[in-house]
C-alpha cells in the first residue's frame, strides 16, 4: 500500500479482471476483519442477496452496504482503497491480495499471518480433514 492508500493489482488479475468485468469493482468491508475487492457482477449478486435478509439482518446489511464504494483504476493499474476502509480492515503498508474464488480478499498482512496461525495451530475442521489436493 503505498502513502496514497493506493494498491497495485497484479497484471495477471487485472487482466482478468479487465476481461472479466471490464475492470469494474466494488469494494467492501467484511466481518472478518478484511476487505472484500468484488467484481462487479460479483457484487450485484451479493447486494441481492443481502436485499433479502430478514429485519433481524440489519446490523449485517449495513456492515457490507454502508461500506460499500466503487473502485476505480489509476493508469498505472493501481485502485484507491478509501481512508475509511482502510482504518476499518487495519490497512498500512503491508498487505495481501488473496484470491477467494469469486472475488478477492485484501488483508492487513499481519493480522491475516496471526489468523493463519491461530487456524493451523488449532484442530483440522471436520469437513476438511480428507481434502487433499
């Protein structure tokens, strides 16, 4: 992240993500403590799904709609993370960009490191502990 609170996607999803898209995403915050970077087709199924939560969901409506912004491309490839966002997912000069299927999840590299940990340290989750690649 540099001091502008810009990020540099790497060319091989940026050209995905061009072909894909045409290069329009949103951006959003999530509970886990990351940010969520969505294309945008992406994004309008999430946003119509979260549409039909019930009343009791408006805590959680909130968390990914309010926070919600499109993203726009530099020349030089690199978004804009708004200061907003950035302050919630703890975004400063080191950080990852993870794929996670549909979308991508950009994280204070610290945090995600000390997440990564706790989750290996602790025991295999049922439903995985057959998965092999």
């Amino acid at each position: 992240l540099d001091a502008k609170g810009r990020m540099m996607i790497p060319t091989k999803h940026r050209d995905a993500l061009m072909t894909e898209c045409g290069g329009q995403l949103y951006i959003t915050r999530s509970p886990e403590g990351c940010l969520l970077l969505l294309p945008l087709p992406v994004w309008e199924q999430m946003a119509a799904q979260i549409a039909t939560w019930p009343s009791g969901l408006n805590v959680w409506r909130r968390i990914y709609f309010s926070n919600a912004e499109p993203v726009t491309w530099d020349s030089a490839g690199r978004i804009l993370i708004p200061p907003a966002l950035r302050a919630k997912a703890k975004l400063e000069k080191d950080i990852e960009l993870l794929g996670n299927g549909s979308h991508f999840q950009i994280w204070n590299a610290q945090l995600n490191e000390q997440i990564e940990e706790e989750a290996l340290a602790g025991d295999t989750p049922e439903i995985i502990q057959n998965f092999a690649f």
